[in-house]
C-alpha cells in the first residue's frame, strides 16, 4: 500500500483553552491513521496480537509544530511509513488542513512480543505493506 490519508475532524475535546488542537492530540491522530493503514493493508492488531503474540510499540517521536489546527477543521493526516530494520520501522506523518501544513513528525515503531516486550522481526504482512508504500 502507497501513501496512505485518513480524515480526522477536531472536536471540542481536541482543543485547549485557546480554541487551539492541544499538541499533544496530534500525536493521537497520528496513530489513528497508523492503526488504518495497517488494517487497509490487511492487518488489525488485535488479531495480530491473538494469532502471534507480536505488537507494535512507539520507540521514538519527533514533532514539528507549524500551524495551529481549530475546532470543527476537517484535517488530512497521512502515512508514509520506510524501513529501518527488521523489528521496526519509521512512519513520516503529517497534518494537513487542506494544502497547509499543521503538524509533522517521524515515529519509530517498533515490534514486540507482547509478553515480553523483547524485539521480534516484523510480520511478512508489514514489511510487504511498508515495501508496497516505498515502492510506489
């Protein structure tokens, strides 16, 4: 799967006192797109955990804060995910209010079995989709 986008609408219990996307939702919605991604390319997590005991845990995240998002913005966030080794990726995300740039960031996700948290190599189904995403 290439480039992935997921719509995100800003509620009232997105924003601060300010009427502003308080700065740590981004990295809320920069997961919900995240989860969509995978299950577009066939794998919910849930059933990954069920079927083989692996999940995903965040490892690093760096944030770039350029403009604010407001209450009721329809926004785009997207999902360019790269390889980086074989139990983790990267995942470049951004927030976009139309052609505006919000918000961007690159997470390192990492895969873990879920009893242990030890580094497990990412599932085929993963590194197929994040193949499929860099190759288009």
């Amino acid at each position: 799967m290439s480039h992935f986008e997921f719509p995100v609408r800003v509620y009232w219990e997105d924003t601060d006192a300010g009427g502003i996307v308080f700065y740590a939702n981004y990295l809320k919605y920069f997961e919900r797109a995240r989860t969509e991604w995978l299950r577009a390319a066939g794998v919910g997590q849930q059933q990954l955990r069920e079927d083989t005991g692996l999940i995903f845990v965040v490892a690093d995240t760096q944030l770039r804060y350029l403009s604010p998002a407001r209450l009721d913005d329809l926004l785009t966030i997207t999902v360019d995910p790269e390889p980086v080794g074989r139990a983790s990726l990267v995942v470049r995300q951004r927030a976009l209010r139309g052609s505006t740039l919000l918000c961007e960031g690159e997470i390192r996700i990492g895969c873990v079995r879920a009893d242990t948290l030890k580094p497990q190599r990412l599932p085929d189904i993963v590194q197929s989709a994040v193949a499929a995403a860099n190759s288009a």
